[in-house]
C-alpha cells in the first residue's frame, strides 16, 4: 500500500477493526499488545463519537418535528 493511501486508512474506522482482529486471529495478540490497543482505542473512540453525532442529530430532528 502506498504512503498516501496508509495515511488517509489511518481515518477509517474499518480499517482499525480489520488490523485489531488481524493482530488477534493470525498473531495471537493479546489486550497488552500496543497495536491493538491503538486499534481499540480509536474503534472506540469512534464509537463514542458517532454516538454524540447520532444523538444531536436526533435532538435536532426533535425540533423541526416540533416546529411542523
């Protein structure tokens, strides 16, 4: 994979679960492993944030629902 390419996967949260699950299924890694505690912690700071983004949006629907 190009450099370029790698650098804009870094922003893929797809990405992230692909090389956690990879690190587990193929080296047997382990939760100390500093791959995939990055991959865990970006997934879930994704997470975290398509929550907050899910739950404005709705808060927002909720007010032009209101105002209809």
């Amino acid at each position: 994979m190009s450099d370029d390419l790698l650098l804009l996967a870094q922003f893929n949260p797809i990405f992230h679960l692909n090389r956690a699950f990879l690190a587990i299924a193929v080296d047997g890694a382990g939760w100390t492993d500093a791959v995939l505690q990055e991959d865990i912690y970006f997934s879930s700071g994704f997470v975290v944030a398509m929550l907050g983004a899910s739950w404005v949006s709705y808060r927002r629907l909720l007010r032009v629902e209101r105002r209809l």
